[in-house]
C-alpha cells in the first residue's frame, strides 16, 4: 500500500478506549511482515530480529482524541467530557459520530442566531450539548459511557498535501508500518520493536505498559508537531514539506538526536530541528524514564489543524520520515557508541 | 421526497451564483408550468389551474444558500474571505470547503494549544480565518481559485431518525415544497418564483414580486429553531418536529392577520413563529407595488446557517399541505 492509502485508511478507523478499529487494521497490515500481537491494554506490538541484543523500538500512537458520553437527555441531546484536547471553539455545528450500539452521526448545538451577541465566548464543553435528533429514542442507541469521535473523510488538496481527521498520529503509525514492510526480510544490525501505543491522548499511557514489557535500548517516539500557517511564527510551529522534524530537548538522548542529523544529512534526506526546552508532549517523555532508562527521541512530522477534523500534512513529509528511520536503524542507530 | 431534497441540498449555490441550483430546478418544473429567468436570475413560474384564481397570489422560494466568497490571496498561498450571509465563525472554523465546486480547502485559524488562557475559549474574528488550499505561494493559489469566486461549507446529507442533516436546508425546503405544489395539479392559477439574492437583503424577491404584481403571497423557508438545552423555553421560537412554524412578525415584516389566523387554525400541525427575530422573503414582496398580502410558512431547523442544520420530515410535508391550503384558500376566497 502506498504512504497515502495506508494513512487514508487508518484515519478511516477507530481508535479510542476500547473501540479498536485501527488496532485491528494495524495488526492485520503489520501481519504481512512479522506476527505481531495486541495486549490486553490495546497496544499492538511487533518484532524484527537483528544480529545484536540491542533494541530499537519504533513507536507511534495509534488512538485518537474525542469524546466520552456523560449524559442523556430526555429530548435526545447529550452531553460530553473531552478524552485528549479539545478546541472547543469549532465545536458548534460540527457533525460527528457517536458509537453506540449503532454508530450514530449527532451535531454540535450552535447558539441560535438570534441569541447570539457577537462575542461568543463558551466555559466548558459541557455547556455545548451533542444533538442526537433523536429524541427519546436516543436512550435506546447511546448509554453513557460511550465513546465520539470527529467525523470526516480524508480528501487531497494542493501539492501532495492531505487533510482528514486522526492524522494525529495516524500518520505517525503510517510510518511505523512503512518500515516494518521496508525491513523486513532485511539483515538488520539490531533489533526493531514496532509499537503502536494506545492511550497516548489521556497522558502517554499504552506506550508506558509497552516500553515496560518490552525494554527496549532505545526509543523513537513518531508522532505530529504543530505545522506553520498565517499569523503562527516560526518559534511556534514547523513549516510543511521540510521533511521529518528531529526533536532536541533536554528529556531526550542527545546522541540519538545527533545521530538522527547526521544521517539525514549523510543520505541527503530532508529534516528539520524542534527545539524544546523541557518535555516534548509525547510518548518519548514516559519513554526515556522506563525501568532503568531508554535513550528517548523524536521525530515529528508537521501537522496544521492539530486536533481536529481537518489535519493537514505534507505526504513528502511522510517519506523523508520513513527515509530517516530506515537508514537510521540500518546504522544501528547508537548501539556501537 | 428526501432523495429530491438530498440533490437539492447538496447542490451548491452561494448567493449571486445560484446558477446550478436554477438549471435543476427548471429541469425539475418545466414540464408542469409555464416559466421564464428574470435578469436577476430568478425563476418565474406560471401554473395553470382548473380555474381562475379570485385572487393573483404568488408562492415564493429562494434559491441562494450563505456561504463565503474569495476576497484576496496571500503571500503564502492562503486564502482571505468574506461570508456571503450570517455565519457565525464558529460555524466556520475547521471545515471544509469546496470552492467553485472544484478545489478543497480547510478554513484554518490559529490552534488552540498556540494560544493563552481566555483566547482559548472565545471564538476568534473572522477576519482572522483563512482558507488553506495547499499552495505555497500566491502564485500558485491563483492557478487553482480566482478572486470572487465562491465556497461552501460542505456536509454530508443524512437521515437521523425522523429528521435530516444537511447544509442549505435554507431554503432548499422551500424550493422541494415549491416543487411538489407545480408538480401536482392544481385548483387554481398561481405564480410560483425561485429567487436568488435572499441572504443578502431580500434582493431577489424585489424584481420577481415587481413584475408579478400579486394581491398575495406565501413565502416558504426554514426558520430558526432553538429547541435546544441552552435555550429558554420563552427563547426558542419553534420545535422541530412540532409542526409548520407560522409568522406572525420579524425583523423585516408584519404579516398579514387574516393569513396568519387562517394558517394556525388550519387543523393542519403547526406553530406560531414566537419570536419577533430574522427576515425573510416576505420583507421585500409585502412592500411591493402598493402592497401584497403575506404569510410566511417555515419549517423549523435547528443550527440554521451551518453546514448541519436539522430539521423534520414531518414538518416538511405538513408545511406541503399548509402551502397547498393556504394557496388554495386565498385563491379560491374562502380564506378573506
């Protein structure tokens, strides 16, 4: 499959609490490659043998941000709790599917415009009730407890560039799959462990159960990073088509990062530097402090939209990512320093 | 009913560029009613009944939905807007949107995790949105849009329940409505007009009511309704699903007492519109000429102006049989 079919296809898919759409397609495209497995805990795992004890895991989240049901009203509208980061300023109006026991589209409650006074301005997201249109009868499809998600197909638009929903970090376990098909049937020098975490939306969760059991030597966390747009400066975001941003933060293994430079640097691949000053916001913080240690990095890739049902990326970015990785772990990655 | 409002709805047509949603409503019509364009764009329509109508009695739709239209382009390659109508910016942020029914964009905005404390929860300016096409620069945007050319917000048409979900239901329901009443035969006469130009001051209706001259008139549409949690009971105006919402006043008319009695005690489902908010058609057509009787029959939709609007199936055929009784009422002068 190509770049953009895989990553079309997982944002298709479900991945939040226990809803595992997008475990069970990741784990079906990896078992061409290797015999992965899913946890109890959701994360979907797999190996590939290299000549040494080192291990280096691959890790992208495969869950997504949305919303847990907390309330049913007798005229159908519901009302919801945030699971991950929610702009709640685009949520008016905005169509999205509830997972009951029959997924079920439901729309946003926008202020009538006869109420409004120009100046909208909401508290909290449960002030904004989710519309089920269906009356009464919503209790009989939708119990509390269940899980929303943004609605949205993924569509291209100008030079290579995509948009749709879950990019975030769908894209991040597209890549995570890219490799293990471009490394397999490979003689690698050390051991690849391909993880794809859940939970990583309500605070880095899977990916700490996984780095756990797995104990791998060295981490790579592959996940979205804010892309530029009008009015967002450069401190603050990382421009599309650049390549694959390497991550540089006092929470990550400084060797892997330089390593990370100077092979893109050495195979003419394009990157670019995030520069943080303290933790990164991804799975490589809970990565870096597993057990007695794990050399953390990141690898970003630069996301508009971030948390929405319109993500932008830049495919190239995606195949400078899997460009870097693969010439990375085809290095060893810092295994011989 | 709902696959013709289905191709209706998701036709798109901004207003001054209705010229899409025009070509299939004639092809819809044409073999049931003597019409012609206007200069505006207008549809005018003549059906010939049974008999000769008592009185000239006019039944309206508009054809225009809001929507937004290209203002400039950037440096970078984003795109500057307008919104073509009343759109809150909420209703606009992080949508997609097909401009000139060829290219994808996404109207974009600075994400919330980029911003601090209290901006985080109030909806920006408008002004402060773009549209993100992909291009990298000026010069490659104009390659793909031009300057004035028009989007909308795209949404999926579906079905939840009794209701539908969908963009331009206003006034795509009054247009399936007006439909229907040319299809069928009828007792009486009528002109029927598709107007273009309502979301921006009621312009349409002015030439088509002018070159009527109708002693009276039904102006059909999709209303506000905010039968929502965070509504007042005295602040929601009408219920979807409780029946055809009825005027009796708003923001650009008085309507007509008589019509107004005649339609609320019709027997058929329906509500008065309890709020003196919003305009519609009406505004232009009862002050025409020396003065047209006019009555406004809307069906009652929820999150009007955005791209998921709700309203009922129900409501949309008892507004059918209301249009159909009060035409044939003042028509046949059993209504006064």
């Amino acid at each position: 499959m190509e770049i953009k079919d895989l990553l079309f296809t997982l944002s298709g898919k479900t991945g939040i609490g226990s809803i595992t759409e997008a475990q069970k397609t990741a784990y079906e495209i990896l078992g061409e490659y290797l015999e992965p497995q899913i946890t109890d805990d959701f994360n979907v795992i797999g190996f590939l043998s290299g000549k040494s004890d080192y291990a280096i895991m691959l890790d992208a989240h495969i869950d997504q941000i949305g919303f847990v049901v907390t309330d049913i009203d007798e005229n159908g509208f519901l009302t919801v709790s945030n699971a991950g980061g929610i702009d709640i300023r685009a949520l008016p109006s905005r169509a999205v599917t509830v997972h009951g026991k029959q997924k079920i589209t439901a729309v946003f409650c926008s202020t009538p415009p006869h109420l409004a006074n120009g100046d909208t301005e909401y508290t909290d997201i449960t002030e904004i009730k989710l519309d089920t249109a269906l009356g009464e009868k919503a209790k009989e499809i939708v119990s509390i407890g269940d899980y929303v998600t943004f609605t949205g197909d993924c569509f291209p638009i100008a030079n290579g560039r995509v948009c749709g929903p879950s990019f975030d970090d769908r894209a991040g376990v597209a890549c995570v799959l890219e490799l293990a098909k471009r490394l397999s049937g490979k003689e690698l020098p050390v051991n690849v462990v391909f993880c794809l975490s859940n939970g990583e939306e309500l605070g880095l969760r899977g990916v700490r159960t996984a780095a756990f059991s797995v104990e791998p030597n060295e981490a790579i966390a592959i996940d979205v990073t804010f892309g530029d747009g009008l009015n967002i400066s450069a401190d603050e975001a990382c421009g599309l088509g650049e390549g694959g941003m390497i991550g540089i933060s006092p929470v990550l293994d400084k060797k892997v990062s330089q390593k990370l430079i100077s092979v893109a640097k050495e195979n003419n691949i394009p990157y670019g530097l995030e520069v943080m000053g303290s933790k990164t916001g991804t799975n490589a913080d809970m990565l870096g402090i597993s057990r007695k240690g794990v050399k953390a990095a990141t690898l970003s890739i630069p996301l508009r939209n971030m948390h929405t049902a319109v993500e932008i990326l830049d495919l190239g970015d995606l195949s400078a990512v899997c460009d870097l990785l693969e010439s990375y772990i085809l290095s060893g990655g810092v295994s011989n320093d | 009913m709902t696959d013709l409002l289905k191709h209706l709805c998701l036709i798109d047509g901004t207003s001054g560029d209705e010229d899409s949603v025009r070509e299939f409503v004639i092809s819809q019509i044409k073999d049931y009613c003597e019409y012609k364009t206007d200069n505006l764009g207008n549809i005018i329509c003549f059906k010939k009944g049974k008999k000769r109508p008592l009185k000239k009695v006019m039944v309206d739709a508009h054809l225009d939905e809001v929507g937004i239209i290209i203002t400039s382009v950037t440096e970078n390659g984003f795109l500057k807007f307008s919104v073509v109508g009343g759109i809150d910016t909420t209703a606009l942020m992080f949508r997609k949107v097909k401009i000139c029914d060829r290219v994808n964009g996404v109207i974009s905005g600075k994400p919330y995790h980029l911003l601090s404390g209290e901006s985080r929860k109030k909806a920006p300016q408008t002004d402060s949105l773009y549209i993100d096409i992909g291009a990298k620069s000026k010069s490659e945007a104009l390659e793909l849009v031009n300057i004035g050319d028009r989007a909308v917000l795209t949404s999926d048409f579906e079905v939840l329940g009794d209701n539908i979900k969908s963009k331009a239901l206003d006034d795509r329901i009054g247009c399936l409505v007006l439909i229907s009443l040319l299809k069928e035969d009828s007792e009486y006469d009528f002109y029927a007009t598709f107007t273009v130009q309502e979301e921006v001051g009621l312009r349409g209706a002015k030439t088509a009511t002018y070159a009527i001259e109708p002693d009276a008139a039904i102006a059909l549409e999709a209303t506000t309704a905010a039968d929502i949690p965070s509504s007042a009971d005295d602040k929601k105006v009408c219920c979807v699903g409780k029946g055809v919402a009825v005027s009796f006043m708003d923001k650009a008319t008085v309507y007509d007492k008589e019509y107004y009695k005649a339609a609320i005690g019709s027997g058929i489902p329906c509500q008065p519109k309890a709020a003196v908010a919003g305009g519609n058609n009406s505004g232009s057509i009862h002050l025409s000429g020396k003065g047209v009787r006019t009555i406004a029959l809307s069906a009652p939709c929820r999150y009007i102006h955005t791209s998921s609007s709700i309203a009922s199936l129900t409501d949309i055929e008892n507004m059918l049989s209301l249009a159909r009784y009060m035409l044939n009422g003042i028509a046949g002068g059993s209504i006064k």
